[in-house]
C-alpha cells in the first residue's frame, strides 16, 4: 500500500512538473467586447476568449483591416500573458505603442499606462529587473478604426527594439501547445 502511495506522489509530481514547464511564446486572448468602450472592458474572469492562441511576440503595425491574424477589426480586447526572460540586472525601459490603448505589467507591476482613444501613439516606462523570468502582462483595447501594438524595451547595453521572440515564455498549455 505505501508503495502505492509513493508511486502516485511521483506521477502528481511529474504531472505538475509538465504544467510548469516554460515554453516559447505568449498565450494571446482576444475578445470581441461587441459596443464602443473608452477605455478597457471589465471582462468576467470565467467568459471564453472568441480566438485563444500563442503569439511569438507582440509586434502589430495599425491596420484598418482585421488584426494580427484575426476576424477583429473594432470592440475588442486582447490580452498576452507569460513570461519575460530578463537577459541581465538593471534598470529596463519599456514601450507600448497602440491605436487604442495598451498597458505593460512585469512581475505584477504596471509599467506602462498608454489608455485612452487614441491613433499609434507610444508612451514608455521604467522598473529595476534581475535577470530570470518574471510574469509579462500586455492587454490593449480596440474601438474603431485602426488598430496596432507594438512592446519595446531598452536597458544599458541593449538598445531599443521590440521585445524579441527569445525573450518570450509561457507556462506550457495542454491546449496550445500540442
């Protein structure tokens, strides 16, 4: 019986060393609000994205058309969450530009407000990282016309660009990532 018990406790673990394992990528969710919004929508914790998917970076010129890949032209909402790998310590600027409005949070700070209605327009801000993984968080708004974003960093010996692909992360997903 305790051999029983030892077997499970191993395959439990090794079941939560799998959801724990970091991968390439963002996890991408949009949400097509359906009405005009100023700023960001409320959306319920428990409602379904309309597209679900991993995106390799966040880096969408303005586009009347659809956006990135999606049927979304206006009222929406999209969201990509994961990790960011910090190359070295130091102080790090980070950008958002986006027609509407974009926010930046890393390790559960916001670090860039860049809300409101708005064509491409880009606003900045600064946080002190260590090098690792911390949790990245980007969502931005749609209304109409246009749409675009773009996430940029620069740091002391890393000059701006936007966020490249291998600095991206996110937990695996027994959904996405098949």
């Amino acid at each position: 019986m305790k051999q029983l018990f030892v077997a499970l406790a191993l395959m439990a673990g090794l079941g939560a060393g799998f959801q724990d394992e970091k991968v390439p990528g963002l996890i991408a969710e949009f949400y097509s609000i359906g009405e005009g919004m100023e700023d960001f929508p409320t959306v319920d914790p428990e409602r379904k994205p309309t597209l679900r998917r991993l995106d390799k970076q966040v880096n969408y010129e303005s586009t009347p058309q659809a956006f990135a890949g999606t049927t979304l032209t206006d009222h929406f909402y999209a969201r990509w969450t994961g990790f960011l790998k910090v190359p070295k310590d130091g102080k790090y600027t980070f950008f958002t530009e986006s027609d509407d409005g974009s926010r930046l949070w890393i390790d559960d700070k916001q670090v860039v407000d860049n809300g409101g209605l708005h064509a491409m327009e880009e606003k900045s801000g600064e946080i002190e990282l260590k090098a690792g993984d911390v949790p990245i968080k980007i969502d931005v708004f749609e209304n109409e016309g246009e749409a675009g974003c773009k996430v940029s960093w620069e740091a002391d010996g890393l000059p701006k660009e936007v966020i490249p692909e291998k600095a991206f992360l996110h937990r695996k997903d027994k959904d996405l990532d098949k």
